[in-house]
C-alpha cells in the first residue's frame, strides 16, 4: 500500500508556480528522500501533504484513499523551522500536542514521559522550554512529532543543528521506526544522511522532479566511473584533464568522473606522477555529486 | 470542535496561571482597596492617642462653649459608637482625640509661654480666642499637628458652630431653641423617575467605570490575542498546530481561550467589588445596589462579549499579518481607533444621549458596545428598537469579520517577511 501518493500535483502562488505537476508515491515502510536545493519546492510539497494549503489541482491520497483530514492524526510532522511555546513546561507542552493529534491527556503525558527518558531528557521536563539548551529543544520537537505514534512521519530537516551524538541517537530512534514499519519521508538538503538512511528518494528542483526511484537503482544506472583520490600536493591539473568529464573538490578529497572511454589506471599514473596518493577508489557517484550534477544540468 | 477546546484551554491555564495575570488580578483591587480604605484605617486607629490643647480667652463663657463644642464632636466620632458606617463622612474622622483646657490668661507673656510648650511638644497646640480675634472672625491655632482636624477644617466648622451658639445665647435664646436652629439641612439629589432610582451623579460614575472597564478589559484581551499569534506566528510553532488543527480552529480556540481569560478577571473584579462594598466602609453601598440592576449587568456581559469578539478577531488578523511587535504596534493603534473614540466622545454623550452623535455612536458597530452601553444605563427610556438594531448590527458586523478575518489570517501565519500591502491582503482574502 502507498503511505501516500502525489498526483499531479500543482501549487502556485500569483505567477509564481512553487509545485509543478509533481508525482510521487512512497510505499509503506520505506525511508523516502525528498531532495532538492533551497526554494525547489519541498516546503510547499509537504504542507499540500498534510493539509495546511490546498493544491490548485492534481490529487492527493493518503493510506490509500483520497485525502481527509482525519488521516492527519496518524502523522507527525517536524517542520523544517522549529517551533514550541518559550513559556510553557515541556511536560505540558507535549501534552498539549499530542491531545491535539487525538491522544488522551493521561496517555500523552506517559508517552513523553517515557520518549524523554529515552532520548535523556528526562531531567528537563518541568522545564520551561526557554531554558533549554538548542539541542534539546530538537529533541523535544522529534518528540512532539513522534508522540502519538503515527504512521507516517515527515521530517523536514531533522539533523539540522545537532551534534553527532544527538544526531546518532536520533538516527537510531529513526531506524527502530522504520523497523516497526513507519513510513518515514525526510526533507533535506543534506545528502550524506539521505545516503545513509534513504530506501528511495524525489529529487525536485524548481518544483519539478528532475531524479526519483529506489536509491541503490539510481546510483547503479550512474555504473562505477567516478573515483574518489585523497592525495598530498597539488590537484589543479585534475580539474582541466581530459580524462575527467566532472570534478567537485571537498577539501579533504576530491571526486572525479571519468569521461567516457578513459581508463582509471591512466588517470592513477597521473596522479601518483605529480602527488602522493593516499587513497585512489573506484566506486558509484555519491549521491551529493547526482545532486550537484543533476540540478546543474536543469538550472543550464 | 474538540481541537478548538483543547486550544482554548491551554490558552487560558497558560495565561490565567502566569504570574502577569495573577499579579494583575490580585494588585489592582488591592491597590484600589489601599488607597481607599487604608488611610481612613490608619486614622481610625489615630484616635487612641490622646493629645492637650488650650484655648485662651479672657472670656471664660466663651472658652467654655468652644471646648464644649469639640469635645461633644469627638464624642459624636467616636467609631465604636457609630450606628452605621454609612455615616461616616469624609471630614468626620479626627486624627486623634484632644483633652481640651481653658486659660483666661491672654497676655502676651502668656502666648510666648504657651508657644514655647508647643514647641517643646509639652503641649500639643492652643487656640488663640481673644474678643479680637473673634471679632475678626480669625482665629489662630498654634499647633505642629497637620492632620484633619485641622485640614478639613473641623475644628474652624466647631468654634464657628459654638460662636454662633455663645452669640444666640447671649441674645436670650433656649437652648433647644438654638438646637433647632442650627440642625443641618441635607439635599440629595433625586432622579425624576422616583425615589427608588438611583441616583443621577452616582449613576453617571458608575457608567464610566463600566464602560472604562469594558474598554480597558477589550483592548488588553484584543492586544492579547494580538501578540499570542504573532509570538505563535515569530515562534513557528504555528506549523506543528496546523499539522493537525485548521486555521479557523486555532483562530476560535484562541480567541475563545484569551476571552476566558478577560471574564475571569472581570469576574474576580466584580466579586472583590461586591464584597468591597458589602463592607461597613463604602457609604453608597444601598445606592449602588439600586445602580447595578441584573439587566444593566446583564446588557453589560452582552456588550463586553460582543465587543470583545468583534475587536479581538480583528486583533487576530493583524497579529498573522505582521512579522514583528513594532509592526503590530503601528497597526493596533489603527484598529483601536474607533474605541479610543468612543471613548472621548463618551462625556459628551452622556450628557446629550439623544443627540446625533450619540445615536450615531451607539449603532456603529466599532463604537456601540461602549455607546450603547452606556445609553442603555444613563437613558433607561431609551427606544427598545435601538438597542435592538444596536445589537444586531453588531452580530452582523462580527459574523463579517469573522470570514474576513479567518480568510486573512489562514494565509498570514504562513507568510513571513515583510508587511503585506492592502492589495497582497485583498489578493489573500479572495484565495480560495
């Protein structure tokens, strides 16, 4: 069954059209990407999905049957701009949301309760959220859209300021939902995460997908021509040879595409002739580099 | 439905438990009690201490009369001896109780001594009556005490009251005579529908401060709903709620929520008031009862509820219109007009009720809870057909604005940035 699906959908403000014609299904269980640069659309996308604006036309189903807004107790959102009362208790405030995603005060107030054990926040909850660290208003707000255990859940840039231990946890937690089989649908820009987690994903740019379908199917089709060199010394020449068709330097190493025809173990010698080689790896592009190369392309 | 109540709630426990409200709540009527009940407390108690002064005369029948006048007035002011709170009067309360003696000796001599006992707080003050003085009707009174029985010149109102006596009484008049003749007159003044209505001053105070309460109670609450959505709003919690609950919603709930909010402190007021005025201290408390008749309370909960609803759904559209407090300053000066008006005019009004402007002022709908209010309470005659159209005006105008509203504020909590223009709202509200 289809958690949700997208069908032609279409949103315009003035002359300014933010979703054009865009489809897309996610199936249930599966960690779905929904990618694309800043202003692409992905905000406008998912505020049709849970009912905050209306399409100007296409269709929206939602597990299984056309949209209703009875199906929204069973999703939990985290927006991309994080959001709490500064003056409430945390305790109250989680209460508050999950009576409004129809849970009983009694039943909320235990559920958080146990989800701020889990994520060590337990000390905190009779806090006001103001006097929370930034990091721990994150997770209280995971929590706020997790704690009515809905079905779908749609994160909108979820490890955007957290470290790397508050990010894990949070990994973790997601990964434990998706076993549980929770439909899971992020929104980032981030794409070594959506690498990590993502079954499959949408690429949108300009509120037009430009890449969808299963992760591993698309970075197959993109077959073993990119290498990956970490070297010591200069790597200018890189950039201009012609055995490279694409270069994206990230500072520590840098990314090649072979152009067609060329042979990796020419470009080696090359390599190992003007710098030290540390690392010389053959491997499918990263999905950053899908990103960059494919938004480039439809921004030309 | 449900949504709608448990934003309400929340809007109400958060506000009604915070310390803002509690400290509102609790500190104006305590302030309003202190100012008006301690000081006469305080003088009250005054009058266990115990304080000399001498009046000189050379006439001893003279000086006789006066202490004979001011130590029957203290004994009248007694407060255990009061039959009725009601009779204390402003002036009527002494700041402490004077033994009085009596010197004939009027020397000059004797004037410096006596100062200087004065001043060595030997003594606590002496009239200076000698026929002179009385002649030039000006007497003096060497003291250090500043109290009332000074200020409120209930010692000039006593030794003027026994001259007047000593002088009858030396033309050969009874002394029930004079009792008669100088027994104080009241008058009160008495409203033309009869003696049970209330009176026309006390009533006209009473209307202002219903209707300044109305006003103050409408623009706090307005201004609250105001800012609550605009800190939802700058918070971005706004897009969690919607993720569940509808615009109209959270719109209801909260301006449901914050007008709890307003009743209960009103209510809190009105209680405190009554009881306030239940007590010995208040003297108009019979003549406040005649004014607070369960149906001018009764247009007053309809008026406040009406007027609330219709300025704090306005309020709400402003506050999802802007982006910051500054902004929501600018523009709630501009709603709030209408009121700020009325509210000038509101004098005027009371004096010409049946004048254009008053007429005008209590059948649009912006103004007319205040005008109309105030009309109803000031002008019992007035036509049963204006009050209703005053009304149903009102309903009218807010159901209205309630779409308009709902339509302005379903896209405004959404758009962040600047402030939108007239066209951009206008575009907003015809979305479909």
């Amino acid at each position: 069954m289809h958690t949700i699906e997208l069908i032609k959908v279409r949103k315009s403000y003035d002359q300014f059209v933010a979703v054009n014609d865009l489809s897309f299904s996610i199936e249930q269980g599966r960690v779905f990407g929904l990618l694309g640069p800043n202003g692409a659309g992905k905000t406008s996308t998912i505020r049709m999905m849970i009912g905050i604006t209306v399409p100007d036309s296409g269709h929206i189903n939602l597990f299984g049957k056309p949209f209703e807004r009875t199906g929204l107790q069973k999703i939990g959102y985290l927006p991309e701009e994080r959001g709490l009362y500064k003056k409430m208790k945390v305790l109250d405030q989680l209460v508050f949301l999950g009576e409004l995603h129809g849970m009983e005060a009694g039943a909320a107030r235990q559920k958080a309760l146990e989800w701020c054990k889990r994520l060590e926040i337990d000390a905190w909850v009779q806090k006001k959220v103001e006097e929370l660290s930034k990091g721990m208003q994150q997770k209280i707000q995971f929590i706020a859209a997790l704690l009515h255990d809905p079905d779908f859940i749609i994160m909108d840039e979820p490890f955007f300021g957290l470290d790397p231990v508050n990010a894990t946890l949070l990994k973790d937690v997601m990964l434990d939902l998706k076993r549980l089989g929770k439909t899971i649908l992020f929104s980032t820009h981030r794409m070594d995460q959506v690498e990590k987690l993502c079954d499959s994903i949408c690429l949108i740019n300009k509120g037009t997908a430009v890449l969808q379908g299963d992760l591993k199917t698309i970075k197959s089709q993109y077959g073993k021509n990119n290498v990956q060199i970490e070297y010591e010394g200069n790597g200018d020449f890189l950039e201009k040879n012609p055995l490279v068709s694409a270069f994206n330097n990230y500072g520590n190493y840098v990314e090649v595409r072979l152009a067609p025809g060329a042979d990796a173990q020419q470009l080696l010698r090359m390599v190992a002739d003007r710098s030290r080689v540390n690392k010389f790896e053959l491997m499918e592009p990263s999905l950053e580099e899908i990103f960059i190369n494919t938004v480039g392309k439809t921004n030309a | 439905m449900h949504n709608i109540f448990i934003i309400a709630r929340r809007e109400y426990l958060e506000r009604v438990r915070s310390r803002a409200f509690v400290i509102m709540t609790f500190f104006i009527p305590l302030l309003i009690l202190g100012v008006t009940v301690l000081p006469s407390m305080l003088m009250l108690r005054g009058t266990k201490e115990t304080k000399r002064m001498v009046i000189v005369s050379p006439d001893r029948d003279t000086a006789e009369m006066i202490r004979s006048r001011i130590e029957q007035r203290q004994e009248e002011q007694k407060p255990g001896q009061q039959e009725d709170g009601a009779q204390v009067k402003r002036g009527g309360l002494s700041a402490a109780h004077y033994t009085v003696e009596v010197s004939t000796d009027a020397s000059e001599a004797s004037r410096t001594a006596l100062t200087e006992k004065v001043n060595k707080k030997e003594l606590d003050g002496f009239l200076w009556a000698t026929p002179e003085a009385v002649s030039a009707r000006k007497l003096s009174f060497v003291t250090r005490d500043t109290s009332s029985f000074i200020e409120n010149g209930i010692l000039g109102q006593t030794v003027s009251d026994a001259l007047r006596r000593h002088a009858l009484k030396s033309k050969g008049l009874k002394e029930d005579d004079i009792e008669a003749a100088l027994q104080p007159v009241d008058v009160e003044a008495e409203s033309p529908l009869g003696k049970n209505a209330p009176n026309p001053q006390v009533m006209t105070i009473a209307t202002m401060v219903m209707v300044m309460i109305m006003y103050m109670t409408v623009l706090l609450y307005g201004v609250g709903v105001m800012r609550s959505i605009l800190e939802e709003k700058t918070s971005r919690i706004m897009e969690v709620m919607l993720s569940t609950a509808t615009s109209k919603e959270m719109m209801a709930g909260k301006i449901l929520g914050v007008g709890a909010v307003g009743l209960t402190q009103v209510g809190i007021w009105a209680a405190a008031g009554s009881v306030y005025a239940a007590g010995p201290l208040i003297a108009a408390r019979a003549m406040i009862k005649n004014v607070l008749s369960p149906s001018l309370l009764i247009y007053f909960a309809v008026f406040f509820l009406l007027g609330y609803v219709l300025y704090s759904t306005l309020c709400a559209a402003v506050g999802s219109m802007v982006n910051s407090e500054q902004e929501a300053q600018q523009m709630q000066f501009l709603v709030m007009m209408p009121m700020i008006l009325a509210v000038i005019f509101i004098f005027n009004i009371f004096q010409h009720p049946n004048s254009p402007i008053a007429l005008f002022g209590s059948l649009f709908p912006f103004t007319s809870p205040l005008v109309m209010f105030g009309r109803v309470a000031m002008q019992p005659d007035i036509p049963w057909w204006q009050i209703a159209l005053s009304i149903a005006l009102l309903l009218a105008t807010i159901y209205a604005m309630v779409w308009l509203c709902g339509r302005i504020y379903r896209i405004g909590i959404l758009m962040y940035g600047k402030k939108p223009t007239l066209p951009e709202i206008i575009k907003w509200i015809k979305y479909a």
